[in-house]
C-alpha cells in the first residue's frame, strides 16, 4: 500500500532521516576510482576552455598597458593591438574591451581586457567612475537575462568582471579623494586588486611608509579589497591570504623588455644604476601580483564574482518589482516557487 505523503511523515519518519558515515580509503574492499573526475574535470576544461575577464583603472601614464602585457607575457593590451596608436587624453572616461585566446601546455583561455581610458585625467574628475559602475553592473545584467531565457544557451557566455586593477600613482603621501571614492563604491560589487604603479620611483623605505598609510586609508575609509576575510574558506586559506593581504597594495613594475643579467634573460627596466628584474621579489612584487591572479587565485576570483558579487547583484533584481519577466518568457509564478534559483544553480559549469 502507498501511504499519502502526510501519513509517511507521521508514521514512518525515521526511514526518510538522512545517514552519513566517513569511509576512508582503507575501509574500501578494493578499488572504486573515484579521483578519476579530477581527470575528467580536466578532460572536459582543457576542451571547453574557461573565460578572464580583468579591467584595469589608473589615470594615463601609470604603465597599465605594458604591466598587463607583462603579467601575460604577450601583447594582450589595447595600446598593443591596435595598429598606430596614438596616446590621446580621453575628456570623458571610455571603457574598450580587446579579447585573446592565449593557449599554454593545452589549456585555453579567453583574455578580456577591460581599459578604462580617460579615468582621473581631468581637472575635474567628478563622478568619473560612474561609467566603470554602469559597465560592471550591465555585465551582470547581461548574464542575469540569458540565466533567465526559457531556452537559453548551454554555457551562458560569461562577460562579468572578475578582477580589477585599481593603478596608485607613487606618490608616497595617501590614498586621493578619487581613490577612495572609486574604492569605496567599486568594491562592493568587484573583486579590486590595488597596485602602486611604477614603484622604481620610490627607495624601499618609502615604499613601504605608502604601504602602510595605504592599508591605514583603507581601513579608515571601510574599503575591503581583495582577498576579504569573510570569504575564507579554511584556516589553510586563511594563512595563505593573511600573507597576501599583509602585502597589499602589491608595489610593482611592469616592462615587456628583456635583458641580460649573469648569462640569463630577464624582463626588466634598465636604468643608470642597473637592471630592476620584474619577476626578482628582491627588486618588486610583480611576482606576488602575477601569482595572485594567474597562478593561486584565478579560480576563487571566478568564484567571488559569480557567488557573492554576482548573487547579490541577482537577489536585487530579482526582488525589484520592476524587473520585467514578460519578455524574457518567463511567469512571474517561476520566480516566485524558486524554479529560476534551480536553473540558475545547475546552468554554472
């Protein structure tokens, strides 16, 4: 006899409780083979490829072309691409997008490199990052909408924002009116890296004073920039990103020229004094930054964009009773039994 749903909650509840048990691999009889998805998770992204998307904000002159081209070791930067190029002060901020497949040891991955020329150039800079809010907040908007197609595309094509570079001028005072404006409203809703551009300029001790007034405004000012303690997972992830942040702002130097120092080929600046290795941590923290975004946090600033940034971008649509689901396809009766939170859970490959 098939009891009703109800009479099983009542009579039967202990059969519907959940078991779970630890069986580690000397509890096995033999072997299953279950390590064998880590090779077919990477069967399947080796095929697939993955997207970055990195924006760079600085004013003109702060080196953002050449530190990306650097970072990537290929010319990847809009300066780069574009045949007779002239350095042309921009009078209102200009956002220009410039994508690449880099390929390496099979791995693809489709570079966007966001530039945002114009930012900080004029006397006044007033609301100038306003047009950098509208683009990171159309991206989503963008993604939010073919999330929400009836039909919609396998693998949603994924413009999102992952990672900004916010340029610091060397200075060596404090963090700008501008700077902490930009911080503030562009850190709630992107995962910003903060640079001091240029860092050969300043003698080890003053570098590390600006570090430490830096990380003073930040804190004064309620800035969270990126890796933010709340979001650490493990004390192994806790330790590893203590370090980091301990650093921040990485002070960095960026050249696509190579030299020679004691028989080996190196990218560095030279100058009257000698060479600065770009990739030497003796010399700047290229290094560290270059490890950041490519080789320890590339998959969590993924991660970051896509379930905290992204959510909360989501959950504020979703409930603003202007949204319109008519020409999307889609009753409001979807949205409101929580069916839209079940695709968008299994659409995310």
């Amino acid at each position: 006899m098939i009891l009703p749903l109800t009479d099983i909650s009542k009579q039967d509840t202990r059969t519907l409780c959940l078991q779970m048990s630890f069986i580690q691999g000397t509890d096995l009889f033999g072997y299953v083979g279950i390590e064998a998805v880590l090779d077919q998770m990477r069967s399947k992204t080796m095929k697939a490829g993955f997207e970055f998307n990195i924006m760079v904000v600085g004013q003109s002159g702060l080196g953002k072309s050449t530190l990306v081209n650097t970072l990537f070791k290929s010319k990847v930067s809009r300066k780069s691409c574009t045949p007779n190029y002239e350095e042309k002060i921009s009078k209102t901020v200009k956002l220009h997008t410039v994508s690449h497949v880099i390929e390496e040891k099979g791995v693809k991955m489709k570079l966007t490199v966001i530039d945002t020329p114009g930012f900080g150039d004029q006397i006044n800079n007033e609301n100038c990052w306003e047009p950098i809010l509208k683009y990171v907040n159309e991206q989503y908007e963008k993604y939010l909408r073919e999330e929400l197609h009836v039909n919609r595309k396998r693998r949603i094509p994924d413009s999102r924002v992952h990672c900004c570079i916010y340029f610091l001028p060397a200075t060596g005072h404090r963090l700008r009116p501008i700077d902490v404006e930009f911080l503030k409203r562009l850190g709630k809703i992107v995962s910003i890296v903060p640079i001091i551009a240029k860092a050969d300029t300043l003698t080890i001790e003053e570098r590390q004073e600006f570090k430490e007034r830096i990380r003073q405004d930040l804190a004064a000012n309620g800035i969270h920039v990126y890796p933010q303690k709340e979001y650490d997972e493990d004390p192994e992830e806790r330790i590893l990103n203590d370090r980091i942040r301990e650093s921040i702002p990485f002070a960095v130097v960026g050249t696509d020229k190579e030299h020679q120092v004691n028989g080996n080929k190196v990218l560095g600046r030279k100058t009257k004094w000698g060479i600065i290795e770009v990739e030497n941590v003796a010399h700047c923290e290229f290094a560290n930054l270059r490890d950041l975004l490519i080789r320890s946090h590339l998959q969590d600033l993924k991660d970051v964009t896509h379930n905290i940034h992204y959510e909360t971008y989501r959950v504020r649509r979703l409930n603003e009773s202007n949204m319109d689901f008519s020409e999307l396809g889609l009753s409001t009766w979807l949205l409101e039994n929580g069916t839209a939170d079940k695709w968008e859970s299994e659409s995310h490959l």
